[in-house]
C-alpha cells in the first residue's frame, strides 16, 4: 500500500526540482532553502528523499564541480573551507578535491603569484604595514605563510624596514 503525499509535501517537491533546475545544490543548501520557503520539517525531508532518489542531489558531484571551477584561482585549503561553509562534508570535499585534482593537476604556487601580482608588482619594496597587509590577505586565502615567503622572496618583493624603527 502506497503511503498518500500531502498537498504540502507535493509543493516542497515541487520547489526543490525548481531550485535544482537552475543549478546544483548542496543536501544543506537545498533543505535550508525549503525550510526558508516554510515547507515543515517533514514536508522537507519528504523532497529531500524525493530528490535524492532521481540522483539530482549528490554533494560529490557538487563539491567536484565547484573546485574544478575555482581550482585555479583558489588556494586547497580556502576552497575547502567555502564547502564547509555549504555543508559539505570534510571526507567528501577531500574527495572531491582528489578526483579533480587528477584531471587538473592545480599548481598551487602559480595562483599564488597570480593572486600575489594583482596586489604588488615584482621587485617592489613594500614598508612594514603593507607586508602586513599583503601577507595577512594571502593567509586569508588558505596560503601557507611558507609558500607566501617563498613566492614573495621568489617575485623580489621586500619589506623595507624604516630606519628610525631599527634603531
């Protein structure tokens, strides 16, 4: 015997095809979206079985999708940390980041000159502040303070220390 679905539970999977239909969510993603729409908690989970069942919902999927897209403008460790915050699983963002990884064979070093090139060109002598400032937004990004040295001794980028400080 078929269980009947309820008008409500009919809406919520109708909702969730819409919002699957212009681009792939996250499981969180999609369940908060319902519940923000005020579809009841088992109204939900009834379109989230429903979706999940089709194969529309996969964080994989999404998770390997967003990396290959910022791979190369993003350092590992931020774009994990965007999954995260998507509700992505650590094991499946890892996942993810392997498989893509594979294909694409990221040159972390080279997004950090490029990121690095936006903000300060090569052979420039920065005072104090500004290195702070330069490093602080680098880390920011999930660089490593190793490969951030690195590339700014590599690129001839130096903090000018003021003379007076040094005294």
């Amino acid at each position: 015997m078929m269980a009947s679905v309820s008008e409500e539970q009919k809406n919520a999977r109708r909702k969730a095809m819409l919002l699957l239909e212009h681009m792939d969510r996250t499981e969180k993603g999609l369940s908060d979206r319902l519940r923000q729409a005020g579809f009841s908690a088992e109204a939900t989970e009834d379109a989230m079985e429903y979706v999940r069942s089709y194969g529309y919902l996969n964080d994989l999927r999404y998770a390997e999708n967003y990396i290959s897209f910022r791979m190369g403008t993003k350092s590992r460790q931020k774009i994990l940390q965007e999954l995260s915050g998507k509700g992505v699983g650590r094991a499946t963002a890892l996942a993810a980041w392997e498989a893509a990884a594979e294909v694409e064979q990221p040159d972390e070093l080279a997004v950090l000159r490029a990121t690095v090139q936006k903000k300060c060109q090569p052979d420039s002598a920065l005072d104090e502040k500004a290195m702070r400032r330069l490093q602080g937004f680098l880390l920011r990004r999930g660089f490593s303070y190793g490969d951030i040295s690195h590339v700014l001794d590599e690129m001839h980028i130096t903090c000018e220390r003021n003379s007076f400080l040094s005294e």
